[in-house]
C-alpha cells in the first residue's frame, strides 16, 4: 500500500528519530554500577528500584497531572532542570526536581537495604550527566531524513518540556536544519494526542489534514492525535508490540526506512 498526495511529513521525535530509551538505559547502567561498587547492591536491581521509585514519587506531586498533559516522563525528569516553559507549572517543577531526583535514588537504595542519602544524591548528580553524554540518533534517522528533504515539508512534533527537548537536539545538532517547523509541547500547552497541537501543525505548514502523514512510535499519543484529525498515521513499532484495537494506525512499520517505500511514487 502507498500513501499518496502528501506534503508534509511530521515526525516524533523520541524514539521515533532519536534513540531516547537506549540512552536512558545506558545512563542508568553507568550510574547503578557506581551505585553498586559503592554499596554492593545488584546494579540490575538497583536500576529496577531506581525507576519503580522514581515513578511512584512523580506521580505524587501535584504536578504529575501537568506532566502527563504535556507528555513529560518521569525518567525525563530525572535528568530536566525545567527552566522554560511558560506555565507556573514548569516553576514548580524547576524546584521539585533536585528533591526528586535525590529522593528517587535515595529510596532505590533503601528499597535494596542500603540507607544512605549521601550517596543517593551522589547518584542522583551522576545520571543527568551519564545522560547528557549519550545523545543517541537511530542510524537510518539521516538515510530517511535526506530522502525526504525537499520533498516534503518536514515538522518535528515532539511532546516535553522545551528546554530538555531543546537540549536534546542540540545533542544532535545535524538533526535541527531537517525541519521547517519544529514543536515542542511544552511550548505550545498541550502535548499529543490534543487534536489542538496536531492543528496548530498543519497550520504552521499551511495544509489540510489529508495532506500530511504523522510518523511516531507512540500509539497512544502519536498515532491517536493524527487519527482523530484525520491526518495518515504511521505507526514505528521496532519492537514487535502487539496492539489492540483500541488505536489503530493507518500503516505500521518496524523500521523507519520502511517509510521510504510508503511514499515512493
Ligand atoms: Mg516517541
């Protein structure tokens, strides 16, 4: 099947272009085995407390319906000094999140038998910067992203909080030219799947629903909002999720190079 007529490609950005769950996943690694040699814990169950804490905290502030809103992750937290964004919210998150982060560690230990705040804010100074230093791209992101340059207008439609997914970018900077617009939730007060933000994109490109198609691996965000405007969806699911019925994307993919033969002509 090939999807036909378009004029615009709008991407997502974490996981779709970016490889934002290996970086985390790295960062934690590096920062639990300094938890481990420290404290002899397990660094794998160091990480596994580490996240179920952070999770669990992050949902308890009065802050998290804000959070989900906008789509900002409690492991993006970990790491976001939240200095932009212009919503109060963002105010209260700048100052919860040092206490967060030192809290998420601090009780990861303790849930291991380990009672030591000294070195759960030790931890919690480590990840951000284990983060920073891994700003990971997919190979085939450049491949399909000069395929289409020219081609089509590109917009980068990305849920979070602006200075982190600025800060992301700027990890990758090669990435920034690609697109004629890029969108960040975090800026525009509302994240996917608000039909508002998918609105407000076609109106940056100055085209209708049916001329644009929304590439994403996220079902619930990505695939819903393009789907309840009536915008193509194409689903990235590199790995092999089973979905149900609920949201159903117009095409699914397991490679991002996959897209090319899409819209070939
Ligand atoms: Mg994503």
């Amino acid at each position: 099947m090939r999807i036909m007529g378009k004029q615009a490609v709008l991407f997502d950005l974490d996981d779709t272009l970016l490889w934002d769950d290996r970086s985390v996943k790295e960062a934690f690694e590096a920062t639990c085995q300094a938890g481990a040699e420290a404290s002899g814990v397990d660094p794998q169950q160091l990480e596994e407390a580490v996240r179920k804490e952070a999770r669990a905290l992050y949902e308890s502030y009065e802050t998290f319906p804000f959070t989900k809103m906008i789509g900002i992750n409690p492991f993006e937290g970990l790491w976001a000094n939240f200095r932009e964004g212009e919503q109060e919210e963002f105010r209260k998150l700048e100052q919860l999140a040092p206490g967060y982060r030192k809290e998420a560690w601090t009780r990861g230990l303790r849930a291991l038998g380990v009672d030591n705040a000294e070195l759960g804010a030790k931890l919690a100074d480590q990840f951000p910067a284990e983060r920073r230093k891994r700003p990971l791209v997919y190979d085939e992101t450049f491949r399909v992203l000069d395929a289409l340059k020219g081609k089509y207008k590109l917009l980068l439609l990305t849920n979070g909080s602006p200075d982190l997914q600025r800060e992301k970018l700027a990890g990758v900077p090669e990435l920034i030219p690609y697109f004629d617009h890029i969108i960040i939730s975090g800026e525009f007060g509302e994240g996917k799947p608000a039909a508002s933000i998918f609105r407000h994109a076609l109106e940056r490109l100055g085209i209708e629903p049916d001329h644009g198609i929304m590439v994403g691996d996220k079902l619930t965000t990505d695939i819903l909002g393009a789907n309840t405007i009536g915008m193509t969806s194409v689903w990235v699911n590199r790995h092999g999720a089973v979905r149900n019925d609920e949201i159903i994307p117009a095409h699914e993919i397991a490679h991002l190079e996959e897209l090319l033969l899409l819209l070939e002509q």
